[in-house]
C-alpha cells in the first residue's frame, strides 16, 4: 500500500521524469524508507553511462529541493 511520502515521491518525480524522456528514458519508484528512495531507471536511461550523474545531479537535488533534505538522504538505483 502506497504512503503519503509515496504519493509525494511519485508526484515530484512525475517533474522530474519529463527530462527523462527527452533522451528516452523514464524513472520508477521501487520504495521509500528512512530517508532512502530506491529507483529504478528505465529506457535508455537504464543502460546510460551518465546514469549515476543523472541519479546524483537530477533526481536526489531535485527530490531533496523539493520534498526537502530532511525527509530525502539519498537516492539509489535498483535493478
């Protein structure tokens, strides 16, 4: 069953996938706990040598700018 953090993750991910998709990829929340978010990265995303840097650079500061530092530690991808 989703939790309220969940829905948030998954709207303010929905912000974030639309950067994404311009290079033909696309992102899946997979859980949220303690301060962790487990992604998984799909498309072309999945197999990108930028992938880290996306996870790092795009989705943890833009999870962190907007749900804030405190709720958001890390961001990490799962397979």
């Amino acid at each position: 069953m989703a939790t309220s953090m969940d829905a948030q993750i998954d709207k303010a991910l929905d912000q974030i996938r639309q950067y994404l998709r311009v290079d033909g990829g696309d992102i899946q929340l997979v859980s949220y706990k303690d301060g962790e978010v487990a992604v998984r990265l799909k498309g072309h995303c999945a197999g990108c040598m930028h992938a880290q840097a996306t996870l790092k650079n795009l989705v943890e500061q833009g999870l962190k700018e907007m749900l804030g530092e405190d709720k958001i530690k890390k961001v990490v991808n799962v397979v």
